[in-house]
C-alpha cells in the first residue's frame, strides 16, 4: 500500500507544470511545427506581470481519491473509513490542484502600422518596455518573442 501512496503522490506533482507549460513562447505543439507562422515586428509598450493557473481536470481529484482510500485501508478495513478518507482525499487533491499556476507576462505591444496588441504568455524569456520584439502566429495563438539586437 505505501507503494501506491508515494507513487499517487508522485503522479499529483506535475499535473499543474504539464499543462500550464502550454502557454510558453517556447512551448509549440506538433500540429505547429514545420508549418509556416505569420512574423510582424512591434515595439513593447508595457509588460506586467500575471499569474497562468493550471488547465482545470479532474486528475488531482483521482489522485487524492486513490491516496486517501489507500491511507483509509490502512488505517482500519472497515469500509466507512475508506469511504469517508477517499472523499477528503478526492477534495483535498482538486484544492491543492487548484493552487498551481505559473508566473506570466501581459506583454503589450504595437505594431508600426499602429495596430496594438495584448499577449499573455509564460515568463519565460526576458521582454521590457521598449523592446522590439516579433510577434509570432495568427490572432489566437500569438507568440511575443524578443528580437536579438
């Protein structure tokens, strides 16, 4: 049974960096790679900084169901303690699931033409207030990646 404790809790760790990871200008998912993306250059007006939560599943809740039945098991073989510990593990699990998030960056940016922009992504490369940066992508999935001076 300690078996299976320790290895829900491993599977309960990287729920949250898995899935917020998808909001990188670094990140691509394979339907994008070696398919060509609209580039634009922009001046960055104004970067602050915003906190990406975690995609919402169901697997913290699976997880802390599955650790707090084993824990229940453990603790005594009658089944309204298995009951009762899986529910408080399942609902701890969503909690603690809910907390993840990743620090990210609303980059504004403008283009020449006057067109201005708001992108949030990862803050995962260093961008500032006066950057020339390119802008990445089509409308919904933009990229703000710094240019090298």
């Amino acid at each position: 049974m300690r078996a299976a404790i320790l290895l829900s809790l491993a599977l309960l760790a990287p729920v949250a960096t898995v899935s917020a990871g998808d909001n990188s200008s670094r990140s691509y998912q394979s339907s994008e790679a070696r398919v060509a993306q609209q580039v634009r250059v922009a001046k960055v007006l104004m970067v602050r900084e915003v906190r990406i939560q975690a995609k919402k599943t169901h697997t913290g809740t699976a997880v802390g169901a599955a650790v707090g039945y084993a824990v229940g098991d453990q603790i005594n073989d009658r089944r309204t303690e298995r009951v009762v510990s899986s529910v408080l593990g399942g609902a701890t699990g969503r909690a603690v699931q809910g907390k993840f998030y990743r620090r990210g960056l609303e980059i504004y940016v403008q283009e020449p033409n006057g067109k201005t922009w708001a992108i949030v992504q990862e803050a995962d490369v260093p961008v500032h207030a006066g950057d020339l940066v390119a802008i990445v992508g089509r409308s919904r999935n933009l990229r703000v990646v710094p240019l090298d001076r």
